[in-house]
C-alpha cells in the first residue's frame, strides 16, 4: 500500500504547504516546491547556504529551510495541498496562467525513439509503483536526453517537486530538459516547468485543456499520449 501521509513545509518561521504526499525524499520534495511555485529562482547560492531539517510527530512531518533570502510567494499556505490537487481554490482560471512566465522554447524535433526509450528506462526505477501500484512518477533527462533521476509519491505535483529538487540539487542545468512524466498532465505541472525554465514535458497519459492553454502561452512544449510512433504535440516539433 502507498504511504500518504501529511507534510509539513515550513521557510523560516513561515508555513509555506501542507501537502498529503509519501514522506520519502523529503529534501529534494522541499527545495523543488520552493523553486517549482516560484517561491526562488533556481540559483544554488540558495541551496548551498539554506540549512534543512526534519522533524517527525505521530501525525506529520515537518520539513524546515532556514535561510537568509526573502521569498515573495504569497499562496495561501494554511490549506492542504492533497495529492490530487491542481488549482485548488482558486477559482480565476484565466489568471492562473496569465501570471506564468514564459520561456525560451527548445526548437529541437521530436525524437520518438529516445522519448520511449527514457520511459522504458524510467521504468525500471519505479519500485514504489512495482510494489504498490499507487505511486506516481516523474524522471528528468539532461540536454542531451540522458535520464537522469527518477522519483516517486502518491502525487503527481508531488513527484515533479521531488525530481527537480533532486536535480537542482545536484547542479544540474534543466533548462535543456525534459520532464517524464507517468500518468496525465494538468495545468499545474506545466506551471511549475514553466517557473523552473524546463522547456519540454512528456507524459504517458492525457493533458487537460488547461495544461494544453497553459502550455501554449508559457512556450512548455507539452507531448501527451506518448506512442511508439506519434504522439499529441502542443506546441513546435
């Protein structure tokens, strides 16, 4: 069975999510929230200098960066982000996407063989969803289209945190990359590539029509339905 349970992340003194995920990764899940919501940029003078711990009650688990850079984000940090959530609570659609930046695309063609290639590959690194099979996954490639890590949770958004964490983390330049994704894609995982700078996402599964407008606005080259062959391309190929 998938763990979920309630993770707590705190910036400073300052309650940032709640967010129902599986506490693993915990790290990676909290700088790649802070970078994918637009809370920093992905500059690793921040990372260097933040110091991060992790406390664990019977209920939850806190998360805590300290450091000295000011973060501007103001979501509403006292509702729970559950594993499902994409735009919960908001109910201004058209603002949701008219705030994102846009950015430079990746003009490179479309390489279905690699693409299925990575996904073949990313799954030999899903044990939680070969144990369980509840867990979602997001891996992310080099410019090159090597893959690079894979990481797992009961959510989505959460999985896409955790391995741009985990990338960010380790130096690594993302603005060449490209997001894999397990399952669909909705307008949030577009959002938060867009706010990172990643230029591609890949998903097995579906995107929603509002990931398909998010992704036409930001530049996101979003590929959806992946095939052997063909695939739904929003955006240039």
């Amino acid at each position: 069975m998938a763990c979920e349970t309630l993770i707590i992340l705190k910036y400073n003194e300052t309650v940032i999510a709640n967010l129902l995920g599986t506490p693993a990764d915990i790290h990676e899940l909290m700088i790649g929230h802070l970078a994918c919501e637009g809370y920093i940029n992905t500059d690793m003078e921040f990372i260097m200098k933040s110091i991060f711990e992790v406390e664990l009650s019977s209920k939850s688990f806190l998360a805590k960066i300290s450091s000295e850079q000011k973060i501007t984000n103001s979501e509403d940090s006292n509702r729970i982000v559950t594993s499902s959530c994409g735009a919960c609570n908001n109910d201004d659609l058209e603002q949701l996407i008219s705030d994102l930046p846009i950015i430079e695309k990746d003009m490179r063609k479309v390489d279905f063989d690699s693409l299925n290639r990575l996904f073949r590959s990313m799954r030999e690194y899903q044990k939680g969803f070969h144990a369980t099979g509840g867990m979602h996954a997001a891996g992310i490639t080099d410019s090159d289209n090597n893959l690079l890590y894979v990481m797992e949770d009961i959510g989505r958004h959460n999985a896409v945190d955790k391995v741009i964490g985990k990338a960010l983390k380790e130096n690594i330049d993302i603005s060449k990359s490209q997001l894999l994704l397990s399952g669909r894609c909705g307008w949030d995982i577009v959002a938060k590539a867009s706010r990172c700078g990643v230029p591609n996402i890949v998903s097995i599964g579906a995107c929603s029509s509002l990931a398909a407008k998010a992704a036409r606005y930001t530049g996101v080259r979003l590929i959806s339905f992946l095939k052997p062959d063909n695939a739904v391309i929003i955006g240039h190929n």
